[in-house]
C-alpha cells in the first residue's frame, strides 16, 4: 500500500476516483474510519459543552462536583485531538509521497496552515460565540493545526529519523517545563502562553485565550509524518506495528501515571472517597502532557490496527465523516448551536439570550436562565440528533469532493 493516500483534519485531500459503492486501494480506509470515529465522538464533546446543565459552573473533571457518567462523557473524547493531530501529520507524508517535493511540501503545509488559523480566528470564533469582532479571541484546536502545520513546513526537511526522535524528545520531556509559568516572562508572557500554558493575555482591546498551546500538538503532528514510514509496510508488518506500539502505549502509560512522579502535573490520587479511578485517569489536556498522550495514543494505535483488518463501504458513517473531517468540524457546532433554540424554546419560552456569548465564553451571565442547561440524558439524544443530520450533508459533500476537480475544495 506504498501508493495509498488519505484526507487529513486540515482538509488535505489528494485527486480520487469516484467511488460509489466500495472504498478505493488509492485510500487508507483504516485511517479514515479512526478519524471518522472520533469525529463522532467529538460532537459528544460539544454538544455536552453546549447544552449540559453544569457546562456553566463546573469541568466534568472536577471530583469534587462530577459524577462517574459525566467525567466519563469527557474523558472518552480525550483521544480525538491527539488522532487529529497525528494523522494530519500522515496526512502530509502521503501528499508528499506522490512525487511532490520538499519545497512544494513546504509551500502547501504553510498556506493550509494559514488557512485554519483564520478558520480559527472567524468561522469558529463566530460559531462559539455569535460575534465576530467583539469579545473574547478563542485561540482553538484549528488554531494549533494550523500553527503545527506551519512547523511542519520546515521540519518536514530533516530526514525521518532526525525528526522522529527530536519530536519524541518533546513529547517525552516537555512536562519539565511545567514549573515555569508566564508570568515570568512580563510582557512577553504571551509567548509562553501560545507556547506552553493555557491562559489570558491582552492584546490592545481584545482579550486574547489561548486554549489549545502549541507544544507539544505540533510534534504529535510530526510523529504522525514520521509514521507515515509504518504505514506503507505489508499488512502483516504494519499490523504487528501497531498493535505493538498501542499495547506499549498503554502500558508506558500504566506504570509512569502509577509511579505519579512525572508526565503530568496533576498527581493523582485517593484522598476524595470513590474517585481514585477517576484521579488516576484524570490527565492534563491543556498543554497535553505526556501520560495524556500516551493515555489516548495507545487505544488509538489498537483501533487503527483493528480497522486495518476490516473491510468499509463507501457509505459507511465512519468512512463519510473521517473524508470530510474539516466540513465536519465546523458544520457540527453550527448544527449544535441551531438545535440549542428550539430546546430554549421549549425549556424556558425564550431562546434570544443564545445570541450572546455563554457564560463560560466570558458572557453577560444575567442574560442566561438560572441554571441554564440539561440533564445528560437531553444532551446524548441532542447528540444523537446531531450525527444522524450530519450524514447524508457530510456523504454529499464527500461524494462532490470526489467527482469535482475544484481546487478550492481541498480547503474543506
């Protein structure tokens, strides 16, 4: 499978056939059905953000507020940045491995890099918070696509094994640096905090947060570039690959969290009764350390290796979301934003306060009903709702993308 090729999470599609009923050999359909899978499990993720009663007072991650099924709604959605991150990287070795070189590698990483940052700063800042020039600046999960394509334009240029292990050394080491917080820094604590830690600055006017910091997403990304030499192996090879690197993953994860000395800054631990589970899985996201990465990464590797062993129709959900996963992305929220006024409507008798950014967006927290929100049942049959109007929107546009020859469709 030297020649196959797949669409990444930044829109990277490369010419297909037309394809109606089975998944062409041009594809990697175990790659697109992972991405597919977490596209699906994402919208959980925000529909939860948008629509559950505690989204405004308390983090699903908070023990000492959160109930088994919350923290578990949050935390199985943990694995879907990680896997956006590393196959845009695979996504970006296989551009390449179809005769393209270096400098047009470079050229196509940064301009697509580009492309979502001001994804991130307009389309997206006005889907979470219906303004596009006033308010909080969100600086988001495109945001660091696109910043960590950007540094993927120029590390791609080193060879392989060069790249794979300094990108491993970032990942492995970077939580030493947790000690080091921006305020150190004065005014250039923006730096660090679009670096390293996840925070507030000022910019003129605007308030600036940056939830998602580069380090260490655009080495994940790199990782997945490196990878992209695995993926091209023989079924047998690739699959022993995988299913290796995820068990060692997962077990890597196992002893580190357990020895709770390094790898993430939040120890945990068994002081609040029944939670110690939930401690012990309680990683951090933001920056993502390194027992969050293996933690995700490792279940991701053992799902990429099942999926290689299936076989996947065209028309499957999870083969139509993971070919179209930018169109997805920025579709679903405004879809979760709609559903959210008929059930205002039917809830409160209102529904204009969803106009304003919600509370949690840095909103005026008058204009939001007391206890805004639904219970977790609500929110899965919303979510539910949401992925069943995704499908046939997503297998139209796939299905576009594959007879059109429209540039400007890479972008989507």
């Amino acid at each position: 499978m030297s020649t196959a090729t797949l669409t990444t999470s930044t829109g990277v599609e490369p010419p297909q056939a037309a394809d109606t009923n089975k998944v062409t050999t041009t594809r990697v359909p175990s790659i697109d059905a992972l991405r597919g899978l977490v596209m699906i499990i994402m919208a959980l993720d925000h529909t939860r953000e948008f629509l559950h009663a505690s989204a405004q007072v308390f983090q699903p991650e908070d023990l000492t507020r959160t109930s088994t099924v919350l923290f578990f709604t949050r935390w199985v959605t943990h694995i879907c940045a990680p896997v956006f991150f590393f196959t845009a990287g695979l996504g970006a070795f296989f551009w390449k491995s179809h005769g393209r070189t270096n400098a047009e590698l470079t050229s196509f990483l940064w301009k697509r890099g580009v492309w979502l940052a001001l994804l991130d700063l307009t389309v997206m800042r006005y889907a979470l918070t219906f303004r596009m020039t006033t308010g909080i600046v969100i600086l988001s999960v495109l945001w660091a696509l696109g910043l960590s394509m950007i540094t993927l334009a120029f590390l791609s240029r080193s060879p392989i094994r060069w790249l794979a292990t300094f990108s491993i050394m970032v990942v492995v080491l970077h939580n030493l640096t947790d000690s080091i917080t921006a305020d150190r820094f004065g005014s250039l604590a923006w730096v660090w905090y679009i670096l390293h830690q996840q925070g507030v600055f000022n910019l003129g006017s605007a308030l600036v947060l940056v939830a998602y910091p580069l380090v260490p997403w655009f080495a994940v990304m790199a990782l997945g570039y490196c990878f992209g030499l695995v993926m091209q192996l023989d079924e047998k090879r690739r699959r022993r690959w995988l299913t290796s690197l995820g068990l060692a993953l997962i077990a890597a994860f196992l002893l580190l969290r357990g020895i709770n000395h390094y790898g993430d800054p939040q120890k945990w631990s068994s002081e609040i009764p029944y939670m110690t589970v939930l401690s012990f899985l309680r990683c951090t996201k933001y920056p993502a350390s390194l027992d969050f990465l293996l933690m995700t990464l490792g279940p991701a590797f053992l799902l990429l290796a099942w999926f290689d062993k299936m076989k996947f129709d065209s028309r499957n959900p999870l083969i139509v979301f993971g070919r179209v996963p930018l169109f997805y992305f920025i579709l679903h929220f405004y879809l979760i934003r709609v559903l959210a006024f008929p059930l205002a409507w039917g809830k409160y008798g209102k529904a204009a306060f969803l106009l304003s950014p919600m509370p949690s967006l840095g909103g005026p927290a008058d204009l939001y009903p007391a206890s805004y929100g639904y219970q977790l049942g609500t929110v899965y049959l919303a979510w539910i709702v949401v992925v069943l109007l995704m499908y046939p929107v997503c297998l139209w546009f796939s299905k576009l993308k594959a007879r059109s020859k429209a540039g400007w469709l890479s972008y989507l």
